[in-house]
C-alpha cells in the first residue's frame, strides 16, 4: 500500500443505510475497482442494501445520481477521466462535478464525487488499485461520514 493511503475506520451503526452507487461504462475495468472496494468497506460497515446504476460516462454521472438520491440515504457516483490530447478532459471533470455538487446543494442526501480525473492511465490504474491508493474505499467512508455528520 502506498505510504499516501490514509487509514479508513470502519463505521458503526451503518446496517439500516441504502446506499446507491452510480458507476460509468467508460474505463469499467478502473471503475469496477473503485466499485469494488466501496462495496466491501460499505459490507464492512453492516450495509447490506446497495442499490446500483450505470451511467455511460461522468456527465451522466449527474442524473443518475440525482435519481437515485430520491431513494437512497446516500449516493456514490464513479467514474474516471483521463487526459487526451483535446480540451474535452477538462470540459467533462469540471462540468461533472460541478453538477455533483449541485446536487449537494439541492438535496440533504449526500452525493459523493467519485470522478478520479487524472492525467494519465497510470494515475488512475493507482488510484483505483485496492492495493495502492484505494480511492473506493476512500470514497465509501467519505459518502458514510458524511451521511452519519448530517444525521448527527
């Protein structure tokens, strides 16, 4: 594991929690990872009903979540963009989670951004890995907190 991990608690009191997970078709190999390990760390917890959705790619990410805010107690949407050689990289991860965060805004039910907008494959494959950086499980204990802060 790299020394930049940090240590993800497991937290308690989680099992009641529905907890929705919006994933892109793009990169799926990066994005099952990510999804992978949000689901184990969320089993960890005592989640036990997840509920899923697919998006094609990260701006989609934003309806997909929205719908599933309004039967969820939490919403996690990864995706992954990768730099190329158009502006389009830029275009999508900022519009992207522009509309995430407006979702934020709009609702009480947390939307955690989940988009690793990186600059090259490399730096997504070790974001992703569970072995490395982990993001997902990252993401799924970030999505928890947040949920238990606004509960409490």
């Amino acid at each position: 594991m790299s020394s930049d991990a940090i240590q993800i608690p497991i937290l308690e009191a989680c099992g009641e929690l529905k907890i929705g997970i919006v994933t892109t078709l793009w990169n799926k190999e990066l994005v099952s990872m990510l999804q992978k390990s949000a689901e184990q760390y969320f089993f960890d917890c005592g989640i036990q009903t997840i509920v899923h959705a697919e998006a094609v790619g990260a701006w989609e990410l934003i309806q997909a979540s929205k719908k599933l805010q309004h039967s969820c107690d939490g919403v996690l949407a990864l995706g992954t963009v990768i730099k190329g050689d158009t502006y389009h990289f830029e275009l999508i991860a900022e519009s992207a989670t522009q509309g995430l965060m407006h979702l934020n805004l709009q609702s009480s039910v947390p939307v955690t951004m989940g988009i690793l907008a990186t600059l090259t494959l490399e730096q997504a494959e070790e974001r992703a890995n569970p072995t490395k950086l982990n993001k997902g499980r990252e993401l799924a204990f970030t999505l928890l907190h947040t949920i238990k802060q606004l509960d409490g």
